[in-house]
C-alpha cells in the first residue's frame, strides 16, 4: 500500500506548475510526511503517558495540530469536507500560518538535540512549492493513510522512503550527491566495525545513508540495555550538511529509520578553519562520502594547510584532523586521488601515510554510482599511527554495474572474508611502504596478480586469417576489374 501511495503522490505532484523534477516531489513529499510523522509520535506518546497515569504535553498547539487543519474527521473517522481546507484557504493557511508558527520552533527550543529544534530548522530551510491547494489537498489526504506507529510501518516507510532518495540521485547531474548505494555502505561499516559508545560523524551527510546504516548496524550488534537505547538516540550520531535539500533529508531519514532528533547541522564544513579543531570536537568513527569533483573558492581554501580546489581533498583533510587518536574511517574519493601528481594531491598522500595508518584501499568498479562514470576507491584507516603496509582488493565483476543491474552485498563478501586476513588473492595485494615513491607516494591501485583475461593467438591462427582476408580482397579485385 505505502509504495502505491507514494506513486500517486508523484503522478499529482507531477501536475503542479510548482514542482518540476524527482527533487521537488522529494522535497514536498518529505515535509507533508514529516508532520504526518509527528501527529503519530505525539499520539504514541500521549497513549504511553496515559498507561501510567501521566499527561502528555504536545509539541504542536491544537490549532497547528494535523488532526485539526490538515485531515479534521467526522464521527463516522472520514474526512470532514465542511472545514477541511482546500484551494487558496489551504495554500495560504501553510504559506501564512503554518510555516511561520514552525519556523519558531528554532529559537524557542531548549537546545538543538530536540526534536522542537529540528522542526523549526526543517521550516526554516523550506517554503511550500505546491501551488495549487486542490492538488496539496490530494497529497495531504493520501499522506494521511500512512501510519508511523508500529516498528514494521516505520521500517517499511524506511525502506520506500530510501528508495526515493535514490531515485533523486538518479535524477540528479550526480547520482553520488544524493545516494551512496546501501551494500557499499553497508560493507564499509562492516569493516569500521563500530561500537556503541563510540561517536560517529560525516561531515557530508546527504542523505544520512552512512549514519542510518551504521544506526541499524549498532542497533543489531548486541542485546541492548536502556542506557544503550540512550547513547544511540543522543550521542553517537553527528553529521554536517551545506545543502538546503539534502540537510532536510537527512534529518527526515534519520527520523524514520529511528532517532527521534539527529544530531545533523546545517552548515558549510568546509568552512571550520582546521585550526579552531580542539580535542572536544573530535569523533572515534567518520564514515563519508564526499562530493566529487566539486571546487572551493580560495577563502574556503585557506582553512586548510594543503590548499587545493578539489572539494573532496579539503574534505579529506578535514576527516583526518577531527578523527580522535585511534579513531577509524571509511571514506570514499575518486581513485584519481591514489596518483595525481599535483603538489596538493601529493601533499595529502604524505600527510595521509605519516598520520594515519592506511590499512586498505577497495578500489571499486566503473558505475558503482548508478548515473555517474567516476571511478572510486575506499580509503580505511586509523588515526595516529604511520602507514607500513596497504592492501588493496580490486572488485572485479563479471558484469558491467548500472541502473537495472546495481552493486550488491554479495559482490562484496568476498572483500569482506579476505580483509579480516588481508591475504592475497586474484583480486587483492599489499604494498609496502618501502616501495612507495618518497617523492610521489604513488599509490595507484595496479593488480601485480591479475590473470591476462585475452589469450594470445597461435601463429596457425594468425596465419590462417590473414590467408583469409588475401582471398578476400582478390576476389573483391577481381570484381572491381569485370565491372571496368
């Protein structure tokens, strides 16, 4: 039921002169189910107040409230038509009212880890784009059918709420923007293997895949005790975003996959001078995937000692200096990075192996991105210790990865069973830093073990083929010389 409706809200959405692409029916999707969200939250939690004699406070005044302007109900529970808004009553109702009485909720909040601040944020980023009231009306009623009360509803709305992120990202000039493909987040964070109590930052959030992932993963990792519950909902999961879009859905995945108020900033990271970096502001885990091919401007450039355009190589220095001592990482960057000879490119290499112990590389296949050709590589490594040796594990598959044909777990198990060992196979090798180039620190991700996959020709064969084409061409003469 939930993944019809979510396609019929794009097929009316589609209709409106206010939204025109996968991005906006994202985007007004997200908050229409946001606050659908809450009335569930604030009913869940009122029932659970009431079961040991307490009384709830709601988060949003009646009059904001979902029950009341968005889907007010007869007796019979249908929707009531005589005061449910529609048309320009509805569109100016949100435009005038509802956003500016959510938009509060930011500088009225106790702190900026509560859900009340999290709302005034989100309607802070975001206007109402649905121009027509008859077709938000539509929306709002097939929104109003969804439930978030169950853990199997809020897994499911999870689960199709992904699936449309991903959708974004293929719309999107780059599909590794939006959408990091789920098995190979999953795999990185099998190898990170994070811990409860630890804190876990991506400092280029998107869509909050690695933080809703590593979530999941935590989650499962042991038999939880409430103070476990605590420290997940609170304090391991950090994250920083520029773009309006992306910020909000982040926090609205989170949300849905089971934090109730995401530690995720609205910020430009780059913008943090590394300098201004103390001990306090350090975290155990990063797990990104930073933009590729982006460019900062100069002033950005001068927060970081190895100046450089190249958005994901100041991102790359950022992840380095706020990771704790001991702390682990699993980044994704263009496999261009492994052997640029730029100054800065190599620079970062230098700083990357004294600093840190760099203790593999997962150079991935062309398309892994579905909608984006970049080659990419995985970077593991733990801060404080220098490089002695990397290994490399070259995914090769027998098929060409794209939209109807995409990466899975599976294609990565085989990473996974090795790395433990970092044996040497077909597909993987290690280098030692001894033989690295001082001067370059080339790390270029050349397989010494793969097999030649094209056999040479016998000397029968080549002979035999070139009698072929001689007896082909004179008889193509021979034409040629009748037709004269």
């Amino acid at each position: 039921m939930f993944e019809q409706t979510f396609k019929n809200i794009d097929d009316i959405l589609h209709k409106d002169a206010g939204c025109s692409s996968e991005l906006d029916y994202v985007e007004q999707t997200s908050w229409i189910l946001f606050l659908k969200y809450l009335d569930d939250l604030e009913r869940t939690k009122r029932d659970a107040a009431e079961l040991v004699g307490k009384t709830y406070t709601p988060i949003i005044a009646r009059e904001f409230s979902w029950s009341l302007w968005a889907v007010p109900k007869t007796s019979e529970g249908k929707l009531d038509h005589h005061t449910a808004l529609i048309g320009d009553d509805l569109t100016e109702f949100v435009d005038q009212k509802l956003f500016p009485y959510l938009k509060k909720f930011k500088t009225e909040a106790l702190s900026a880890d509560t859900i009340e601040y999290k709302i005034g944020e989100i309607f802070s980023e975001l206007k109402n784009k649905v121009q027509s009231g008859y077709t938000l009306r539509e929306v709002i009623n097939l929104v109003d059918e969804l439930r978030f009360r169950t853990h199997a509803e809020k897994h499911e709305m999870s689960h199709l709420y992904e699936s449309k992120i991903q959708n974004m990202g293929n719309a999107g000039r780059n599909g590794g923007e939006y959408y990091t493909p789920r098995p190979l987040i999953k795999t990185i964070i099998k190898v990170v293997a994070p811990r409860i109590g630890e804190t876990i930052y991506d400092g280029a959030v998107g869509s909050a895949g690695f933080l809703c992932e590593a979530f999941n993963y935590l989650l499962h990792s042991k038999k939880l005790t409430t103070t476990d519950t605590v420290t997940l909902q609170k304090t391991t999961f950090y994250g920083k975003e520029k773009k309006s879009l992306a910020y909000i859905i982040g926090i609205m995945n989170m949300i849905l996959h089971g934090v109730e108020a995401p530690n995720i900033i609205h910020t430009n990271t780059l913008a943090i001078n590394l300098d201004d970096i103390e001990e306090k502001d350090r975290y155990d885990v990063v797990l990104a995937n930073p933009p590729f091919g982006g460019k900062e401007r100069a002033e950005v450039q001068q927060n970081f000692p190895i100046k450089t355009g190249e958005t994901a190589s100041l991102f790359l220095q950022h992840f380095i200096k706020i990771l704790k001592a001991g702390g682990k990482a699993g980044i994704v960057i263009k496999n261009t990075f492994l052997s640029n000879t730029d100054n800065a490119s190599i620079a970062l290499r230098q700083k990357l192996l004294s600093e840190c112990n760099l203790h593999t590389v997962l150079d991935l296949p062309a398309k892994t991105f579905t909608g984006a050709g970049v080659k990419t590589v995985v970077l593991f490594f733990e801060k404080g210790a220098p490089t002695q040796k990397v290994w490399f594990y070259q995914l090769n598959l027998d098929r060409n990865l794209g939209k109807t044909n995409a990466l899975s777990e599976a294609d990565l198990e085989a990473f996974v069973t090795l790395q433990k060992t970092k044996a040497n196979s077909e597909n993987s090798w290690s280098l030692h830093v001894k033989d690295i180039d001082p001067v370059t620190c080339d790390l270029s991700a050349k397989n010494p073990n793969k097999k030649e996959e094209t056999a040479l020709r016998s000397p029968k064969e080549i002979l035999e083929n070139i009698s072929a084409l001689d007896k082909e061409s004179a008889q193509i003469l021979i034409k040629v010389l009748e037709l004269l």
